[in-house]
C-alpha cells in the first residue's frame, strides 16, 4: 500500500501542513548531523525547528527566501550550499515541495544541515589521501634505490672476486719469476765455477757471471718484496669482499622490506581513494 497517498487523500491540504509542523520538532533527534527544518505553505513560513550550532532567521509569516519560491514554482528539488561566512557555519540546505494527493504543490519543507564536520573530515580525508600518494610515491623510488643498490652491491662483489682471481694469477707468475731467478743463480753459480777453472783466460767470464748472480738476487729480493705488496692487496681484497657481501645482503633485505611496505602503502592509499570517493556522497 502507498501510505503516503492514502494519507494525502485521506486528508486535506492544511492538514497534510500540519502534520509536516507537528513531526517537524522531532526529527533533529532521530539524525547525527545539526538541522534545521522550515515548513512553508505557497506564500509563507508556517512552521520551524531550529538547529543547535546555527540560525537560519526563519520567522511564521514570513516571506520565503528565493531559493523556496523556485522550488515551489518549479517543483524541483533544489540543493544549496552556504558557504561559513553568510551564517557562520557552512552548511547545505535542501529544498522538497510538499504535494497532495492529486499532485499539487502545496508547500515545501526545508531542511538546513551543518557541513562544518563534514568538509573538515572531507579536508582531512583528501589531505590524507595526497599525503599517502606522496609516501607512495617516495617509497616507490626508495624501493627502486635499494633494488639498484642490491644489484650495485652484487656487481661489486662479483668484481672483488674477480680480483682475488687475479690477485692469485699473479701469484702463479711471481712463482715463475722466482724459478727464473732460482736458475739464473744457478746458471751463473756454474759460470763462476766454470770461469775459475779457466783461471786468467776465464776472468772476463768471471765477472759477467758474478753480474748474472747479482741479477737473480736482486729479481728474488723484488719478487719477495712484491708478494709481500700483493699479500697485502689480496688480505685487503678478502676484506673488502666480505663487506661488499654483507652490503649486498642487507641491500636485498632492504630492497624486499621496501617492497612489501610499498605493497602495503599501496593497500592503504586504495582504501583511502576508496574513502575520499565515498565521501564525495556527502559532500
């Protein structure tokens, strides 16, 4: 059954005002938000609840404002928003034309809601959305940072091992410098002797054999003063690739800790987009 027909027909113009006038009173206490409701006929004010917070100045028999008038000669819904200035709150005002049963238009009723509470929480919802993006945003390129510096760390680790390669390739050809130089001794050891048994015939070679000892002293000392340099240089390798180890570890910690936070931003900044549409409803 249409029961607001049947109570239109049911009753008559002045009446179906009327009971607008006597519900009026109680439905600031059946809703959350402050309101006001006004009540006109076609010429003037006939009823009024006042809200809490605000004062829309409505008076019986007074004139309606222009917003009124249009919704009656219109018949349309109009829907207002008053900025904080004019009242000294922001508020939104709806506009319904009241018709009885045969679909006159006998009367509007007026309904003043305040918004200060809504637009802060709409301000607060969109400041907290863009702050979110930015965060994500951020944390999208400190992401990408740590992935570029995991892979940075492991390059460099590849490198330092690639290094102690050669480090040990160099040990190879000390080796071989050294038996060189182990045998040039040897070789010129051999000329001396051979030198000597040649007695003053053999002094000549004598003295060449003595500059190929020096040579291969001198070539031993420098191979032994170069491994000691390279022995070095590997231990500094060795330690510089046990930290580039542990960097690159905590690089892709970090780079895995990241992303699933950016996963998690982006959860929250969805929920928030979701959010600040929604409230766009009562915007």
């Amino acid at each position: 059954m249409d029961y607001e027909k049947y109570f239109q027909e049911e009753l008559s113009d002045e009446e179906i005002l009327r009971s607008f006038a006597v519900v009026i009173p109680f439905m600031n206490d059946m809703v959350r938000d402050d309101m006001a409701f006004g009540l006109s006929d076609l010429t003037k004010y006939i009823a009024y609840s006042a809200a809490e917070t605000f004062e829309l100045n409505v008076k019986y028999g007074n004139e309606p404002v222009d917003a009124v008038k249009e919704c009656l000669r219109t018949g349309k819904i109009q829907i207002i928003d008053i900025p904080e200035h004019v009242l000294g709150t922001a508020m939104k005002a709806v506009i319904k034309p009241i018709r009885n049963a045969k679909g006159e238009i006998i009367g509007s009723l007026s309904n003043g809601i305040a918004m200060g509470e809504v637009i802060r929480l709409l301000t607060n919802i969109r400041v907290l959305s863009e702050s979110i993006g930015q965060v994500s945003h951020n944390m999208t390129q400190l992401t990408q940072s740590s992935v570029d510096l995991a892979a940075t760390a492991q390059k460099s680790a590849q490198l330092t091992e690639e290094a102690r390669e050669a480090a040990k390739l160099t040990d190879e050809v000390l080796n071989l410098i050294r038996d060189v130089a182990n045998e040039t001794n040897l070789l010129g050891l051999n000329a001396s002797i051979e030198a000597a048994h040649a007695g003053e015939q053999g002094r000549c070679f004598s003295v060449v054999a003595e500059e190929i000892r020096l040579l291969a002293k001198q070539t031993k000392e420098s191979v032994k003063h170069i491994k000691t340099i390279i022995d070095r240089i590997d231990k500094s390798i060795q330690d510089i690739s046990k930290a580039v180890e542990e960097t690159a570890a905590t690089s892709e910690e970090q780079a895995a800790t990241n992303q699933e936070i950016s996963a998690n931003l982006a959860s929250i900044e969805d929920h928030v987009r979701d959010l600040n549409e929604f409230s766009k409803k009562f915007a």
